[in-house]
C-alpha cells in the first residue's frame, strides 16, 4: 500500500510539472516585463505630442519637414505601434515626435 502511495505521489508530482511546463498557469494577457520596459524605454525617448488627423493631413504636414523623412516616419511609427505611417487615417488621434528647433 505504500508502494501505492509513493508511485501516485510520483505521477501526480510528475503531471503537475508537465501541465506547468507545457500549459503554464499564468494568464496569456500578462505582458512581458522585458516587452514593457523595452516599449516604455523607446515612447520615453521620443517627445511626442498627441493629434486627431484632419482630412487632407499628413505625418509630415504634422510634423514639418525640417528633419529627416525616416527618421519622422520611423519614431510616429515607434511611437504608434501597428500603424504604417502612410496609412493615417482623419478622425483617429495619433501620437507624433516632437523634435526641438534648430538655431539659426
């Protein structure tokens, strides 16, 4: 009987391990502490103010055009996770980079 026991013990030890391994028991929507620091990190960097899009507006209407066009592109699309800058659409609130002036 306690032979019995024992191998019970061992399987129900050994199920709770694979079940944890392969299943997990934390929530799917939990976000990675690594994903946020990294997201928190690259938004922290870039100042940005937020803007509903008019008709007729564009990332670089917004922002103006005395920078580099990649660069603007590449921190609204930073900035805007899932979003392509040339897909804007009027009506929905965006976030786009801020950059200081130059002197003159």
């Amino acid at each position: 009987m306690k032979r019995l026991v024992m191998f019970l013990s061992i399987l129900l030890t050994l199920f709770i391990i694979y079940y944890d391994l392969k299943t997990g028991t934390l929530p799917e929507q939990v976000i990675p502490v690594s994903a946020r620091t990294k997201e928190t990190i690259a938004t922290d960097m870039i100042e940005y103010k937020t803007v509903t899009v008019q008709p007729g507006e564009t990332v670089m209407s917004i922002t103006g055009d005395d920078m580099s066009t990649r660069r603007i592109i590449n921190d609204f699309e930073r900035l805007n996770p899932n979003v392509k800058a040339r897909y804007i659409r009027a009506g929905v609130t965006y976030k786009f980079p801020v950059y200081p002036e130059k002197k003159r």
